[in-house]
C-alpha cells in the first residue's frame, strides 16, 4: 500500500466510522483501546504472538473493567455488530 493509498483509507475510515460516532462514552473507549493496541508492538498485534503472561495481563485487565462495571454486556454487543452489519449496506 503506498502513502496515498494509506492516506486514502485512513480519512474514507474517519468518514466511514468516526464521523458517525455521537456518544462521547464510545469515543473514550475508541481512544483508550487504540491508544492500548499502539502502544504494543507490531508483532503483538495479532493474538497469536501473546505470550501467555502477556495474554494472562490482557485477562485480568478485562476482568477488572468488567468488575468495575466497564464492561460490555454480550447483548449490547451484539446489537453494535447487528447494527453496524446493517450500515454496510
């Protein structure tokens, strides 16, 4: 992919998806797990490269969130996927 391919994607993806983003809530969860994913390295990036501390750590931080209440219950989520499947029609 050249420069201006990448370019291309990044701003059709801002106009795709973030821009249809209205709740403040979804956005810092955006921020706060891409800011997460960034900040590992590449090779990480794929949950087959975790290592098993590393995949024990990404375990206890989700139950903790979920403790905490920050969690996304399985219904909800599954109304995010129903809906965003049918935006891409």
């Amino acid at each position: 992919m050249t420069a201006m391919e990448l370019q291309q994607w990044k701003q059709n993806f801002i106009r795709d998806y973030l821009d249809e983003i209205d709740s403040l809530e979804v956005m810092g969860k955006l921020e706060k797990y891409t800011k997460r994913i960034l900040s590992k390295k590449a090779v990480s990036l794929s949950p087959i490269a975790f290592s098993i501390e590393e995949a024990n750590t990404e375990i206890d931080m989700a139950e903790k969130e979920l403790s905490e209440g920050k969690g996304i219950k399985e219904t909800e989520m599954h109304q995010f996927f129903e809906e965003w499947r049918r935006n891409l029609k």
